[in-house]
C-alpha cells in the first residue's frame, strides 16, 4: 500500500508548531541520543513537540508496545523507534519481534500479556523509567448473532483485550509515573456502538474504554497522560483473518472493494503524533476512520463484481 501523502500547510500556518512525520526509517541501526538529526527536507520536530529528554548521553526515552509482532502494533514500533525512542517490542512470537527490534535497534521482550509471570519479565527488562506505554494487544474472534455464538470466545476476548491491559498497565505504571510518561490504550470504533454479530468485541472493546477513562481518573492530579485511540476499519494482514479463523475469503470480503482503508501506518502516524504532544496536552480520545467508513455499519464501496 502506497504511504500516505501530506498536503503542505499554507505560507500563513508557522510549519514547527504542526505534526511533521519524517521519512520511514531504513534498515539499521536508529539514532541512539535522541530524536532523528532535522534533514534539508524533513526540518525535524518544532517546538512543539514534545520528547522526553535523555537522563544521561546515549540515552533515549524508552517506549514499550505491546501486540508488537505485525500490524499496528509493528508499525506503531517503527514510528516510535523513528522519533528516537528505545523501543520494546512485546509480544507472544519471539522470531517477529526479534527482527523487528534487529531492524529500529530496540529491544525484544517474548510476552503473553495474559501471563502474570510472563508481564512481571517484561517490567523488568523494561527498566524503571517508561516515557510510553502502547497497550495495543487484543483481537476480535468470530462476528456470530448472540444466539448461536461461541460464548468461550467472548471469554477470551475479553482476556485478550481487557486482562492484558489491565495487568501490563498496572505492572508498568510506577515505571511510566517515574517520568511522568503516557500510557495509550488501543481500542476501537467497535466501543463507540454496537454492530450485528459484534456483541462480544463491542463489548469487550467498550469494557477497555472504560478502564483508560477510571485510570485518567485515578491519576487525576499526577502528570500522567492516559490516552485513547480508537481505529477504524484498518486493513492488516492478520486482523480479520485471526477473527474469522484463518478463512481467507471471508476476511478479504471486508475489504472488497473499499477505497482506501486505513493502514497500521496511519494508526501508528497518529499515536506518534499523541504521545509528541506538549506534556499538559491530553489526547483523550481520537476515532480515526477511512472516509470511505461513516460508521461500523456504513462503509462505501465501489461498484464491482
């Protein structure tokens, strides 16, 4: 999929004060004390943007993502890694998240976010000083009516995407209070209303709304950020295929013939964007949709077979 194209800003808006994405990185090594040198074409991050500094030289601010092995997770990895973060990349399948770590100079941390024992590992090797927290892991499993579901998968579910938040987020957050850092919930239009056969994502997904907004609650008064991003239709590679239980043509047939949905690309742009934002600025809560997508149930799409 071609990268997304930014329009100039007119002559009259002062460029260093709006969100400047930078090239996609090369392979190699990232930059390793601090954020990317400004280039002749990409003048680099203006006053506005906010990035951790170091603690001491050759340090960079520390971003640990987890569901970091493919899509938005994956990406979200990469934009970080390119704005100078040390990057963790958490997740179950080690060989992914190993060449992605090889690949932004991060690091790799094999993780099943359900596992207590596996999630006190990761704040380990996460060390004591966390600037972000992307709680990104989850998934939806099957689009049954109610009536003829699978109630064990609503359970797992709920496992996958409420658990995993709640245990990664509540053994992280002395690390990510330690610096006054920010801790992103991945969520999903599928909590803003319910759809035909998405009762239990829906649900679980709402559920995971509700614990960002009792957390910014309880951290009200401490400068801690806590936000939300809430994606649309994203096409990824794995998304609707683990959903549908590996049935290709029904994860394609989501897709068909929808101009232009989003990429794990431009999630991954707009959580960067979040997380760079002045310190006093919360992003509490950001729905990005295709505009092909008005909402869950109506979606454009070209006419064709």
């Amino acid at each position: 999929m071609s990268p997304p194209v930014y329009v100039p800003l007119p002559p009259s808006i002062d460029p260093t004060s709006h969100w400047q994405p930078d090239e996609p990185p090369a392979p190699g090594p990232a930059v390793t004390d601090g954020p990317p040198a400004p280039s002749p074409a990409h003048p680099g991050p203006g006053p506005h943007l906010n990035l951790p500094p170091a603690s001491e030289p050759g340090d960079r601010p520390v971003a640990v993502v987890t569901g970091a092995s493919s899509g938005i997770g994956a990406a979200t990895a990469r934009a970080l890694a390119r704005f100078g973060y040390l990057v963790v990349a958490a997740a179950r399948r080690s060989e992914r998240i190993e060449a992605l770590a090889q690949e932004i100079d991060g690091l790799a941390v094999t993780c099943d976010a359900s596992d207590p024992a596996d999630v006190a590992r990761l704040a380990s090797r996460a060390g004591p000083r966390i600037d972000v927290l992307v709680n990104n892991a989850g998934g939806a499993l099957g689009q049954d009516p109610l009536e003829s579901t699978d109630l064990e998968a609503y359970a797992a579910m709920y496992q996958r995407n409420v658990m995993t938040a709640a245990r990664v987020t509540q053994a992280l957050l002395p690390a990510v209070r330690a610096v006054a850092g920010a801790i992103v919930f991945v969520t999903s239009t599928a909590a803003e209303a319910p759809y035909e056969g998405g009762g239990g994502y829906c649900g679980v997904k709402a559920a995971e709304r509700s614990l960002a907004g009792a957390l910014r609650l309880e951290l009200n008064g401490e400068p801690v950020r806590v936000l939300e991003i809430a994606p649309g239709m994203v096409q990824t590679e794995e998304f609707s295929l683990v959903r549908f239980a590996g049935d290709q043509a029904r994860a394609d047939a989501v897709y068909a013939r929808v101009p232009d949905p989003l990429s794990a690309e431009d999630i991954a742009d707009a959580i960067a964007w979040m997380v760079t934002r002045p310190t006093h600025v919360n992003i509490d809560r950001m729905v990005i949709r295709p505009v092909a997508q008005a909402a869950n149930h109506k979606v454009y799409r070209a006419p064709g077979a």
